[in-house]
C-alpha cells in the first residue's frame, strides 16, 4: 500500500553520509533511487518536515505523491478541465435529450390550439425529455383516437431540441344534394363561338350576341311552347368577349446576374425575427439559408450570398410595346384555363415619354363565359281526360 507515502529528492555528492545522517533522524527509508546528482528517497509523508528541521543544509523537494494523495494532487491540478468536462457532458445530455419548443404547423389556429393542449396531456411540451419511437407511435394513436372527428393523421417530427407536429384535418363532406332544376347563363356579354349542350335545351347558336344574363341553355324542357319537364342545364358556352386595357410602364428597370463570387454569413431567429450575425461584405447579393440548430428556442442558419452584378437598363420602344402587352394580359386577370385563344390583340393608344410608355390595347379573346344558376321550376299540370 502506498497511502501516506511520497518521493523526495535531494542533491548529494556523497550518498552514505546523507544515508547515515537521516538514518541518525530515526526516518525510515522504504526505497532509494539514485540519479545523476540527486538521490530519491520513498518516505512516509510526515517525515519531510523532519528533514527539513534536522537537515537545513540539503535542498529536499517532494517528487511526487503516492496513492490517495497522488489522486488529490491530480483532481486539484485538472479541476478546471475536470468541470468543464461535467459541464460539457451536461449541455451535450440537454442538447440531444431536452426539447426546448413544440411547433404545431396548420392554417388553422383552432387546431393548432387543440393539438398543442392534446400533446401537452400526452406529456410532450417545453422543457421535457425526448419520447422513444414506441412512445412517440403510441401518443400518435392516442390522439388520433380521443379525436376522430377532428383529426384524418398526425407526424410527430424530431428536429434537434424542437419537435415540428404536422397534422391533417378530417374534413366531413356532406353530399351536396342535385340540383334538379338549373340554367346555364351568360356570365359576361360577347359573340357566341361554340355550343355544347349535354342536358337542356340550347338557347344560342354561333354567331349570336348574347348579354349578361341571357339564358344560353335552358333547364325547361319545352313541347308545343309548353313545360313537359326541368333539368339541371349542363354543357359548355364559349364566346368572343372584348377587353380594353390601359397600362403604363416604367422605361428603366434593372438586371441582374450572378458573378460567381460567394460570401458566407450566419445568422438566428427568436420570435420569428431573423438577423444577421455579421455584416455582409457584398452590396448586392441573393440569399440562400440552410438551418443548422436550435438551442433553447433560438434557431441558428448558414447564409450563403451570391454576389449579383446589378445593371439599370432602359427598354426600347419595341421591348417596351411587348413588355406593356404581357402586362395588359396579366391585368386582365383571367386565367389561362378560362379561355382557349386570343383572337385578336391592338394597340390603340401608345405614347412614349422620358421615363414611361403609356398604352391602350383591345383584346378579344375565345373564353366560357356559362355559369350554372338554380330557378324555381314552375308546377306542370297533367291534363285529365274525360
């Protein structure tokens, strides 16, 4: 056993009288070593001050402890790095264990509000450990289960110290019931160019000029100019409809494109609120951001900014007559799947001054123009014969 013990050492030039001299102080000597100049002596701990009382003239210095000593000795001098290992160990255990925020993604709030109440009864909430898969499915169950009517499926995800819940609303549809007696009605004035009737009876041929309003297919099934029966009119009511469109365009505008060169940023969010964490060495630049983790509710991203080469350019009147009749479509607001074709397109006003073009275009366009509208239909009275 070494407890108790310690090496010192001592510069010598004669090894048996520096024996004889401590030998004369009643130490006990457990073991000597001899190197270079110095002599090293294994002793009870005790025994140095001794020495250093009976034997002034030599220079005795502890080499090292032995056993438990040797331990205090090493816990004293490694403290720092000892805490800093605790330290480490405990925010490594909370950062791969603890979640730190719940996020619940839907549009609606009543069922983010209910999902967030329904984890939290389940246990998962701010603050808590992170559930094993087999908890995770379970707790899934049971709030798919406590909520039938509310909830179609749930996905509990772990992201870092967050968990993201993805959930689908269970819509009920309710049959809607047939509509039994309808016409098919001008939704906008124009020329009629096609007609398709599957149900009802065709009001307009091609070629006809119709108004808003007008009965294009009628739900009234007619004999001898008298009601035999209704339908719900279906069919399709295609039309040449005219627009006049006035738009004014800028003459300058700016390009840009990508030099090539790349900077790199981070960056962090709390409450929603993004910023930068260093200043951006480019001027102009586009963004791109990669999410890296999430520390106690604070979201950390890698920003990478491509440098752009920013031009103000100026459009000639050619561009400018093509860029000012794309924007008259898009004003239009119609989408493409509503019409078939753009039968004809004039610029009927066009003036050019320093900074802007101003125009005017008519456009007839091949669009359906039906719409479906319900009526009451009128009592049909069987005649009885005598």
């Amino acid at each position: 056993m070494n407890e108790g013990l310690i090496w010192v050492k001592a510069k010598c030039d004669n090894y048996y009288n520096f024996i004889l001299k401590i030998s004369a102080i009643s130490i006990t000597i457990l073991e000597i070593k001899y190197k270079d100049n110095f002599i090293c002596l294994k002793i009870n701990k005790n025994d140095i001050s001794k020495l250093k009382k009976y034997l002034p003239s030599y220079s005795f210095k502890i080499d090292r402890y032995l056993g438990i000593d040797k331990l205090f000795i090493l816990l004293k001098k490694y403290l720092f790095f000892i805490v800093a290992i605790v330290i480490g160990t405990i925010f490594l255990y909370f950062a791969t264990n603890v979640i730190v925020s719940v996020e619940v993604i839907h549009s609606d709030a009543e069922i983010r509000k209910l999902v967030t109440n329904a984890l939290e009864d389940e246990g998962i909430k701010r603050l808590t450990l992170k559930k094993d898969y087999k908890t995770i499915t379970k707790i899934k169950e049971n709030i798919l289960n406590r909520y039938k009517q509310n909830l179609e499926w749930i996905e509990i995800e772990t992201h870092g110290m967050k968990y993201i819940v993805r959930v689908e609303e269970r819509i009920i549809t309710i049959p809607e019931e047939e509509k039994t007696s309808c016409h098919i009605i001008a939704k906008k004035s124009g020329v009629i160019t096609k007609v398709f009737t599957e149900r009802g009876v065709a009001n307009v041929a091609s070629g006809t000029y119709v108004s808003e309003g007008d009965i294009l297919i009628n739900g009234n099934i007619l004999l001898n100019e008298e009601i035999k029966n209704t339908v719900c009119a279906s069919g399709e009511v295609k039309a040449e409809v005219w627009y006049t469109v006035k738009v004014s365009l800028p003459l300058n505008y700016e390009k840009s494109n990508l030099t090539g060169k790349k900077c790199y940023n981070f960056s962090y969010k709390l409450n929603g609120q993004k910023q930068k964490i260093f200043r951006s060495r480019l001027t102009n630049y586009a963004n791109e951001s990669k999410k890296l983790f999430s520390f106690l509710g604070v979201e950390f991203y890698l920003e990478e900014e491509k440098e752009l080469d920013v031009k103000s350019l100026k459009y000639s009147e050619k561009e400018a007559l093509e860029k000012g009749i794309e924007l008259a479509i898009e004003k239009m607001n119609i989408k493409r799947k509503d019409y078939d074709r753009i039968l004809t397109q004039k610029v009927l006003k066009n003036t050019l001054n320093d900074s802007t073009m101003d125009l005017e275009i008519f456009f007839a366009i091949e669009e359906d123009i039906g719409k479906t509208v319900e009526f009451e239909p009128e009592i049909i009275e069987e005649g009885i014969g005598e």
